[in-house]
C-alpha cells in the first residue's frame, strides 16, 4: 500500500497529520506539515481549480512586481520580497492540498477525517482539562482561578481558538 494512499477505516492519515501540524502554534511544525504535504501528496498539482490560478496569479504578480521594485529601489527590498514569495507559495501549497482532499476523496472519507480530527481535538482539551484539575489539586479548576481556561488550548496556540 502507497503511504500517499495511507487510509484506516475511511480516514485519510496524511491529510489529518497535515491539518493538525498547520493548525499548530509552533512555526516549525507548520512547515513540517506542508513539507510532508509536499512530500506525500505531490500529485495534488496535477490540476488547478479556481483558488489554485488565484494563488498562482499572485505569486507571478508578486514575481514580476518584486523584479521591478529590486532593479528601483535595489536589494533593501529583497527580504520583503522573499517573504511575501513565501507567504503566497504556502498558500498555493495548503489550497492545493485542500482542493486534492475534497475532490480525491469522497464524501465518507471526508466526513470521518474531519471527526477524526474533532475527536482528536476534544481528547486533547480533555486530557489539558484532567493535567489542569490534577496541578491546581480542584476538580473545578476555574474555583482556584479564573485563568484556568487558558491552560487548555487544545492543539492551538492561543486559547481563545478551542472555546
């Protein structure tokens, strides 16, 4: 079995990893995920949907744009231009992996690769909720303190996303 065709009971692992490695608060381990879209899922640049062209569209523009402002203004534009290069191909990079995902696999795949990750989510927050009430010595840990809920951020960096 092709790990790019890596599936457990109608769960597509590779797109899962992905979803969970870009959605991390860590820098390193979004590239990490994109790199192992990159790695795994290649074919998803086969074919360009309407968002893909947009992003293509963007990084030409960006290219031709940046060329011109370097030969003006000389290389003090250089690591802008590097930088929203980047920004823009990591976008090309996570739509097309989203479009392979939606149009590759059906709808059943699709449904239990979502819960999947919802399911990974809650036991996340869950086991931060028992680690949190078992340090603070409360089974209510917000009667100790008001800011026990920022303890639990699930997979995200900042608590405020997983409420």
């Amino acid at each position: 079995m092709a790990i790019s065709r890596l599936v457990i009971k109608n769960i597509d692992i590779v797109f899962l990893l992905v979803i969970i490695l870009v959605l991390q608060g860590s820098l390193e381990l979004k590239l990490l995920g994109i790199l192992i879209a990159l790695i795994l899922r290649f074919r998803a640049f086969r074919k360009l949907s309407g968002f893909s062209r947009f992003y293509l569209f963007m990084i030409v523009f960006h290219l031709l744009y940046g060329l011109i402002n370097i030969f003006e203004k000389g290389l003090e534009y250089l690591v802008s231009f590097l930088l929203v290069f980047t920004f823009w191909s990591l976008a090309y990079i996570i739509n097309t992996q989203i479009v392979y995902f939606y149009n590759k696999k059906g709808i059943a795949i699709q449904e239990k690769t979502i819960n999947a990750l919802f399911y990974t989510l809650i036991l996340v927050v869950l086991g931060q909720y028992i680690y949190t009430s078992i340090s603070l010595g409360s089974l209510n840990p917000y009667g100790i303190t008001q800011a026990a809920g920022d303890r639990m951020k699930s997979i995200f960096a900042n608590s405020s996303v997983s409420m």
